[in-house]
C-alpha cells in the first residue's frame, strides 16, 4: 500500500482509539469530536523507523543509551542536514535533549538574565511565551502584522521591522525566532531573516531560531536556516530542531541543540549533566531511522499535506469568506483569523460547542493582556486523511452558516 493510500485509509474510529492525547482529551465517552489541535499528524509512520521501533521492542532492547555522544547520530543529523537544506553542521556542535521545549527553556537561560528583554513575534506557538516567563525573564512583544489582503480572503504575515526597531531597548538580550513560523504557516525569506540578523548584530542579540518544522515547506518556497547568513550570525545564533515534527515521532521524545557559538556551547556544558535529561533509546534510534531512511515517505507526505493545504484553502474561500486566512507556505498548521464571522464567543470555543471539532485556542498564542483579539483567531492542524479533513471543515462551515 503506498503512502498515499495509507493516509487515505485513516479512520475516525481506529484513531480515537489512541492513547495520545490529540485525540484521548476529546474523544472520551463517544463525545463525536473531531481534534484538529496539538502538532501530531495521524498519519501512520515511516515503515523503517516502524521496523527499527518494533526490532528494539521484540528483543527487548531498551536499556541506557550513551549519552552525549549517541553514536553516529551527529553524523546521520549533520547529512541530512547538508543534502536538505545546505546547512554545514559540525557533530561538535550538537547537543542533544528530550524535546524542543527542554531546548526553548535552556536557550532563554542561556541567553538572557532574571529580568531581561526577550523579543517574541506573536502570534507564536505558546511554548515561546511560557519560556519568557517561567524564566523570570521580560517579554518584548513584537506583534506580525498582515500584509494587504486579498479579495479571496488571504493576507500573508509579516514582519513589521519598525515596530521590531523600536521595541528593542538596551536590556534586550535575545531574539526568539520560530522558522519556519508557528501558527503563521509563514516560510520566512532570505531577505526577511537577513533584516532579523542586521538588527541582532546592531543590538548584539542572541538568536534562539527555532527550526523544528524546516523539513516541512511547500512547492515554492524554501527555507533559509538562520544561522547560515553569514559567520557573525553563526556566532551569536542557538537553533533548535528534531525528528519528531517532520517524521510524526511526537512521543519518541529527542531534540538537539546547534551551537554556533562556542562560549555559549561552554556554558551549556557546564549545567549539572542529569538536569539535561537525556533522550532514550527509542527516541535516538528512531531518528536515526527518519534521518537515514526516511526521506522517500517524508517527500510523500510533504506532497499529501500540500494536497490537504490546498483544498483547506479552497473550502476556507468558498464557504468561510469572512476567515481571513494564509497563503499557507509551510508546516501543516493553519492560522484561522475569525473575527470576521462575528462569533458569540472565543473562535476555538465556538467552534468546539458548535461544530464539535476540536482546534487551539488563538488566546494561547499571545500574552494574557494581550490587546490584539487573539481569542477570536485559532488554530487548525490539517494533518489528517482527506476525508477526515472534508468532515472537519464541513462541520465547521455548517456551524457557522446556522448561527
């Protein structure tokens, strides 16, 4: 059966039938739910990463893996990374953790002091913001703005370099940037990354560049890994990534660090080493599957979500007009901004009540005080079979029509 066919086949039944929670929060008692929320395809995974998963499983093979090293980890990641995307990544350069939130935390306490200036662009994926925050450290709000909008609902999501400008004072020490954008969808370009470097070297910022979606991009657009702009941006410039989103190995838990700079690298090290809380076994061999073997399903994949990108986007035009909306250029997450629709309230909440389908929260992706109406907007994860995709959006427009 190919890929395709694969993810044709899904059912809502075996699917809510799952212990992860995209699915177990909502599906409980029979409730008729659809989620279409937290970042897990439903998708069934890569049949070598499913081989090496099942081989460790049956010789019970799940014993201690040497950290830091990993064995040939670094490598496998570093060659990946060259042939995708041109990115050189040295294996002294890596450091590996249990999950990109571990490296979001980390980065903000390496990055900037108690009471510090941390820039955020929101609307950005909640992690960003608890990080800020759990930290003691100051958030520096940097809102996107939207482009012109177009007569079919579209308007791309910018970065607004003035305001950026002006929001950045002489306590301000890192920049947190999300590449390619979390809940945006946007695929930044050279040109934009390379005004975010311009202003970290003029402020001598740090630059946590979260890059966990990078293998995810569409026809048409490319991403730029941000440290590659050049060796002063190298230097000053911490990204994270990981298997889990592109290769949907959420719960096999392993991210990584790459440090361009070296003192930053030093102090990482310096950390008392079981606070770092290493990756397991299944996690490691995992990625090295998805890194090694992957890439077949993974272009297969890529190709089904633009698949589902584009209806999304159609369905959205035909039968939501007032949603303003994309141009989706990368991730499979979809920024849904209702305020449009003159909803009764929250969008999320609206259309949980309503259409009985399940979406994040817009509130959640800015701070509390945040004027920006946030709690009108959500988020809609299009990661699913067609037909679970048709009934979802059918569900929803069919909510909306009846209010």
């Amino acid at each position: 059966m190919s890929v395709k066919e694969q993810f044709d086949a899904l059912r809502i039944e075996d699917l809510a039938a799952r212990t992860g929670f995209k699915w177990s929060r909502y599906t409980a008692n029979g409730s008729g739910v659809l989620p279409a929320w937290v970042a897990d395809m439903d998708f069934p995974v890569a049949e070598p990463i499913q081989r090496v998963v099942r081989s460790l499983v049956e010789r019970s093979d799940l014993g201690y893996c040497e950290p830091p090293e990993i064995g040939d980890l670094p490598e496998i990641f570093g060659r990946r990374m060259e042939e995708q995307l041109g990115w050189t990544v040295e294996p002294e350069r890596i450091r590996f953790l249990v999950n990109a939130l571990q490296g979001l935390d980390l980065a903000v306490l390496l990055g900037a002091g108690k009471g510090e200036g941390v820039v955020i662009q929101t609307p950005i994926y909640p992690p960003f913001l608890e990080a800020v925050s759990g930290t003691g450290r100051r958030l520096v709000e940097s809102p996107l703005r939207r482009g012109p909008q177009s007569g079919s609902g579209h308007a791309r999501f910018e970065m607004d370099l003035d305001q950026l400008r002006a929001t950045i004072d002489r306590d301000t020490r890192l920049f947190m940037l999300c590449n390619p954008h979390n809940p945006s969808g946007r695929s930044w370009t050279r040109s934009e990354l390379e005004a975010v470097a311009e202003l970290a070297i003029e402020h001598d910022l740090i630059v946590l560049a979260d890059e966990i979606h990078n293998e995810l991009v569409f026809p048409g657009h490319e991403h730029t890994v941000f440290e590659t702009l050049g060796p002063e941006v190298r230097e000053r410039t911490i990204t994270i990534t990981s298997a889990t989103k592109s290769f949907n190995l959420a719960g096999l838990e392993l991210a990584l660090l790459v440090f361009g700079s070296e003192k930053l690298r030093r102090r990482f090290d310096e950390l008392p080493h079981f606070v770092l809380a290493h990756p397991g076994i299944l996690g490691v061999e995992a990625a090295r599957a998805a890194w090694s073997h992957g890439g077949p399903w993974l272009d297969e994949t890529v190709a089904y979500l633009d698949g589902n990108r584009a209806f999304l986007t159609d369905f959205l035009d035909r039968r939501l007009p007032g949603i303003v909306h994309g141009p989706q250029e990368a991730t499979y997450l979809y920024w849904l901004d209702c305020r449009g629709l003159d909803l009764p309230m929250a969008a999320s909440r609206f259309f949980l009540k309503r259409a009985k389908v399940a979406l994040n929260d817009g509130a959640e992706f800015g701070p509390p005080d945040s004027p920006l109406g946030f709690e009108r907007c959500t988020r809609l994860n299009f990661a699913t079979s067609r037909a679970i995709l048709e009934e979802i959006v059918e569900r929803m427009a069919a909510a909306v029509e009846n209010a």
